[in-house]
C-alpha cells in the first residue's frame, strides 16, 4: 500500500526522499510487486495534484469501504494510545484507516515518509496487539532491496549488496 506521503514524493523532485520513492516505484514495477492505492490516499493527494498525473494503470485502486472503517476504528484505538505528543490526531486517524485497509486486504507493506507512522505501526507490531499489520517501509531511509526477499530476510550476500 503506498501512502499520499509517498507519492507526493515520487511525484515532487524537489523532496528529498524523491530518489527513494522513485526507486521503489521503479522497483516494484520491474518485480511486479501490486502498488495498492486507496481511496483515502487518492483524497489526500488530489488536494494538491491531479491524481491522474501519476499513471493510474500501475496501481490497483482499493475502495475504502465500511469494512474497512470498522477496523479503521479499531486500529484508530490502539495508534492513538501508541502516539506521542507531536503527533498530529487527524494525521493518526487517516493512518489506521489505511492500515486498516492493509490488514483486511492482506496487504504485506505499507511505504510512506511519514517516520512517525512507521514508528507506531513497529510499536503495534511489536505489542502482538494487532496481527496482519503490514511492515512499514520508510523512504526517509535508504532504499533497500531486502524489502523484495522472501519473508524481509537479510542474507550475506543481501548485507555486502545493499553497502554497495
């Protein structure tokens, strides 16, 4: 699931976390790895930039139905009592609902800049609160081509791979 933070910078040169989310766009593409998009991301997005301009024929768009608001509403729960003071309420509750989205769909991997996303999302995955939370991928950080091995598993060859 790619949140409105990662295609804001794949579509913004300007960012500096555009090389990464390029890279993984480009990536995902070559390893046809399915880019989910919801619904809730394309809102966020289009408030500043034509959806359209991304290409929609990659992605595959995930309607945010009341299903998904369900869990949405119980994720919010356990985000919010996992949040620090900085972070931004509306800014958890548009994360839950998408992550929400990630555990009812089966979704693996969420990729966002949002660092403080991520960090809640490892909480919770660490807490065992929640199962069928996706890994949080951090274009913040660099890219990493351990993100495409067979259970995130980093091998000998992986380490000397991702120094060079």
């Amino acid at each position: 699931m790619l949140d409105s933070s990662f295609l804001i910078s794949l579509s913004t040169d300007e960012r500096p976390e555009h090389l990464v989310a390029k890279r993984y766009y480009m990536a995902f593409i070559e390893r046809g790895v399915p880019m989910f998009l919801s619904t809730i991301a394309v809102c966020e997005y289009e408030v500043r930039q034509r959806v359209d301009d991304l290409g929609l024929e990659n992605f595959l768009i995930l309607p945010f139905n009341i299903d998904d608001a369900i869990q949405g509403a119980s994720l919010f729960g356990r985000m919010h009592a996992a949040r620090t003071e900085s972070d931004d309420r509306v800014a958890v509750k548009d994360d839950a609902k998408l992550l929400g989205q990630c555990v009812l769909a089966g979704i693996s991997h969420f990729a966002t800049s949002d660092t403080k996303c991520v960090n809640r999302l490892n909480s919770l995955r660490k807490s065992g609160a929640v199962t069928g939370l996706p890994l949080g991928i951090n274009i913040r950080d660099a890219f990493s081509t351990l993100w495409f091995n067979e259970n995130n598993q980093v091998g000998f060859f992986d380490l000397d791979e991702e120094q060079n």
